[in-house]
C-alpha cells in the first residue's frame, strides 16, 4: 500500500510548453478558456489542501476512471505554459496509475497577482469546492441505476459502469423503484436489505405491509418481514384451499367472520328437531353459506408447487438429505415436499337466509320442564294432593330460567374457548415467525469464520452439563445442518470438517448445540417454562438477537396473556 503525499518543492512532471495546445482564440477580450483532452502525465500537481492520502482508498473512484475521467480537472495555465492542476488531483493521480491515456481538463490563465495572494485564493477554492460538493443520496444513487435497469442494462453492466458489487446493484435496482424505500434509505431509517423488502411490497400496492414495516423498529424488522411474508402466505394457502368451496356455489371469506353478526357459525345452529347441522346438510344448500378455511394443528407433508397433501409412503427415502439423488421409479425426492398443515373449513349461514333455511338458533331448544301433577291444559287435579297453582307456577318458571341460564353458559364457554383458540393459534403464529426471524440470525452469526466470542464456552459447558443428552434431541441435527448451511447431512457436515480450522470447528461445535436448543424452542414455546430453553433465549440476547414478545414468554421474562394478539 502506498501513501502519496504532495510535496509543494517539485511538481510532479514539468509539460513542456511545446506539448501542449495553444488556446482557441476568436473570443475577443474575453479570457480564453481551453477545453482540452491531455496526457494526465503532463500535468503539474501543486500545492493541495489534501495533504496526505492512499489512493487505495478510493475503490469506487478507481473503478470510475478505468473507463476514463469524466470529469474535467481544473487547471490554470502558468506564464512559462505548464499546466498545473487546481481541483482534481485524485483523479490524476488515478489516471496516471491506471496508465489512462487522456483526460478532459478545463484550463484558464493563472492569475495575475502575487505570489501569497494567489495561494490564499488557490487553497480557498479548493476547500470551497471539496466542502460544498453536493453528493448524490443513496436513495437517488439507487433510484438511477432502477431507470438504467429498466432502460435494459443488464445488471453486470451496471455493476461495471457503476463501480459497485452485482449484489448491491440488484438491491440497489428494487430499492431504487420505491420512492418510500429510497427515502428510508435516505434518512438512515432502513439499510439495503430491509428497503428492497419493503420496495417489493410498495410495488404490489401492500400498503399494509408498507406501513408495518415502516412502523417496525429497526431491530425487530426481520421478525415483521417474517410475520407480514407469513400471513400474506397463509391468504394465499386460504385462496387455494377455498377455491373448491366457491365452484360448488359457497360464498368464501378472505378474513375470520366469527366477530360479523351477518353471518352465524353452523355450530351455534340447530335443525328443526334440535340436533346438529350435518355437513350433508350444508352441502346441500351452498348458496345459504359460506365458507372460511383454517389450517389445522394436523401436520402432513405438501407438495411445493401445488400445495397438494403428498402420501409420506410416495417418498424415497434415500433422496432426504441428498438434493441430488434420482428418486426411485414410482417416488418423489424428499426436496419436492415440504412440512405444512391440514386445511378444514368453517361453515357459516347468512343471517339474513336463517328463516329460509329452516335451522333455528341453539339457544331456541331448551330442556323440557316436566309438569307437575295437576298443572298444565290437560292436567286432572289429584284429590288426595292439593296443589298450590301459585307455588308450582313459580317453580316452573325457576326451573325453566335455570335452564336458560345453562344453555347461556354453554355458549359462554364455547364462545371463551373459541376465543382461547384463536388467541393461541394467533400466538402460535407470532412463535412461528419469531422462530424464522431467529434462526436467520444464527445463520448470520455462525457463517463467521474467526472463533466465537469467549463467553459462548461457558454457555456450552451450562449447556452440556445441565442436559448430557441434548444433542440426541429430535431434529437437533438436522437443525444444526440448516444453520451451517450445510445440505446433504452427516457425510455433508464431516466433509466440511475436515479441512476446517480450529475457528471454524469452534463454530461447528456451538452450531450442534444451538441446533439441539432450536429443536426445544418450538413456534408454541411461549405456553411453557423451561430453564433450558430460557437460559438458551438470554444467551442469544447476549449475543444481540432481540427477544419478541413471544420468545420473551418462553423465557419466562413475561406473561403470555399481555401478549397482544393484534399488534
């Protein structure tokens, strides 16, 4: 590496009068100014305000200049005619590096004052100049190469005309179509990463998505990423899932329905005689009812492109955990399935369509009150038992209003059990999000090839002395795997130990664990206490991954029921 410093005795090359062009002339009295295109060598560096630098540490101005200077460097043009640079000596110095054979310089006469006073207003232009250079913003940087993009550059050529990595390019083009992401990007509220998810969004018209997103602080983003990509996931599942519903004439809810007295859930319905609505008997009349679909805590195995539940006997099993294996003839590879839940429908009946579909509301069908002995139309009254009309009237009524009451707490606790359920699945899909939001940062954090940092050690030893067998936990393995990045399982994990160094082997070791804790810390973690899992959740704060709600629970650091289920 090289430091240039300017030394203000010697100029960097003396141009030789006789080699450079003599100014165009035709302006009358005016100052002649010269456009010209020199040799960088030819031209004298001066005294500069910059005193001492590393031209190594101007990348992207280097890989500006490989296609040539673009911008022209000020020059003055001295009484003996040499010229001497007064604003852009990087760029020649850069030029001169790269072996460029010309460069645009704009050259004007040097002024004719004395020497100290022409020094005084050299250096003030150039700090005028270097101190109100008004820069691109990121936003507006990734906003050009977005039109560049859709003007048909390809991203490599972007890439190269740009001076930045095809990486930050292909962020920098979906940011750049977002006029929310690049102004997220301009007031530090986002980075890259996260102002290209929320680009993709704006681009759909999610304003929903947008404004959580915006709303999010900066260190939960990635949990709201996974909690919006979730949901916007499930919509679709619910489309698929409901399509069959609507072709047999049901209408079908995008959103739960359970709060709209339009409608009225089939369990809360009775038929004339006051049993149960059958399925039979809703299917026989769709046009009274829609339908909203719910997965079900029953997992089966999906089929990635359709959405379709795969029989686990169609799998071969020799393909798990080997994406390149040939399935054998009649099976499916293990990678074209993937872990999901089975869909069941919710029935509701149109209010308004209640008196034409003849079923009647549960709360209508109450116990029978049996009638005493001479009371009632048809009653004879028993001469050897006087009855007390008054008293028998009153017990009836007690009796009938005591049996209201059951059914009304019947439906009181259906109704709280509903509710309970919504409550823990909305919970259980807060969990699942927290779990991808963190499992996203262990792959960041074990990536690393340099040693963990010391403290991870004594959390490994807690860990191992507490529970011996934790690594013999289901799925620990193969979560340890995912973690690592590593595809193809064991043979996979130890082929990439061999050549590791110790730093790396270190990595691996914490990996097993964490994967052996990952198995533990399930979506629905949060309904239990475990000192494991929670010692596990405050290491990982340690290491910076912000506890959500949920995960918080889990730890014990917080009640699951202030959990709020809509925020």
């Amino acid at each position: 590496m090289t430091t240039t410093t300017i030394d203000t005795t010697e100029t960097t090359v003396a141009a030789a009068q006789s080699d450079i062009e003599e100014p165009a002339t035709g302006l009358g009295d005016s100052i002649a100014a010269e456009a010209l295109f020199l040799p960088p060598e030819r031209l004298v560096l001066d005294e500069n305000v910059r005193k001492s630098f590393d031209l190594d540490d101007y990348p992207e101005v280097k890989a500006s200049i490989q296609r040539g200077v673009e911008i022209p460097i000020m020059a003055h043009r001295e009484s003996d005619g040499t010229i001497t640079v007064v604003d852009g000596q990087i760029r020649t110095l850069v030029a001169i590096e790269l072996k460029v054979p010309t460069v645009p310089v704009w050259v004007t006469p040097a002024p004719q004052t004395d020497p100290a006073e022409r020094e005084i207003c050299r250096t003030s232009q150039q700090i005028r100049v270097n101190d109100h250079r008004i820069a691109l913003t990121d936003g507006d940087r990734a906003a050009g190469m977005a039109r560049m993009f859709d003007f048909g550059a390809s991203l490599t050529r972007i890439s190269e005309e740009i001076g930045q990595r095809r990486e930050q390019v292909k962020l920098a083009v979906t940011v750049g179509r977002s006029q929310t992401a690049c102004a997220a990007i301009d007031a530090h509220q986002l980075d890259f990463e996260q102002a290209a998810v929320l680009a993709v969004y704006e681009n759909v018209d999610d304003t929903d998505a947008v404004a959580r997103l915006l709303a999010a602080p900066r260190s939960m983003f990635t949990y709201h990423v996974r909690r919006i990509a979730a949901e916007r996931e499930e919509s679709r599942d619910r489309f698929r899932e409901s399509l069959p519903y609507a072709a047999e004439g049901f209408g079908v809810h995008s959103r739960d329905p359970r709060d709209d007295d339009g409608f009225i859930a089939a369990e809360w319905l009775r038929t004339s005689d006051g049993a149960q609505v059958s399925v039979a008997q809703i299917h026989a009349a769709p046009a009274l009812w829609t339908v909203y679909c719910q997965p079900t805590e029953v997992e089966v195995l999906i089929d990635h492109d359709t959405g379709e539940v795969v029989d686990p006997d169609s799998i071969d099993p020799a393909t798990k955990d080997h994406p390149n294996a040939v399935a054998a003839e009649g099976l499916r590879h293990a990678d074209s399935v993937e872990r999901g839940y089975l869909w069941a429908p919710e029935y509701y009946l149109r209010a308004d369509r209640l008196d034409e579909s003849g079923f009647r509301h549960a709360g209508d069908f109450v116990e029978p009150i049996p009638e005493e002995p001479g009371i009632g139309p048809d009653a004879q009254p028993d001469p050897a038992e006087p009855v007390d009309p008054e008293a028998a009237e009153a017990r009836r009524r007690a009796a009938a209003e005591q049996a209201a009451a059951a059914q009304a707490a019947a439906e009181a606790a259906r109704a709280q059990e509903a509710a309970a359920k919504h409550r823990r699945d909305e919970l259980n899909k807060q969990g699942h999000a927290a779990l991808e939001a963190r499992r996203e940062f262990l792959t960041r954090f074990l990536s690393r090839k340099t040693a963990p940092p010391a403290a991870v050690w004594e959390f490994v030893a807690q860990a191992l002395a507490e529970e011996p067998d934790l690594l013999l936990g289901p799925d620990a393995d193969r979560l340890a795997y995912g973690l690592l990045g590593v595809k193809g399982g064991k043979h996979a994990l130890l082929t990439a130990i061999e050549p590791a160094k110790p730093p790396r082997c270190q990595v691996i070791v914490l990996a097993l664990v964490l994967g052996a804790y990952e198995g533990k810390v399930t979506k629905s973690a949060w309904q239990y206490r475990d000192a494991g899992v929670s010692r596990y959740l405050h290491f990982l704060a340690s290491l910076g991954h912000v506890l959500t709600s949920v995960e918080q629970a889990a730890a014990g650091d917080l009640d699951p029921d202030s959990i709020d289920i809509d925020s």
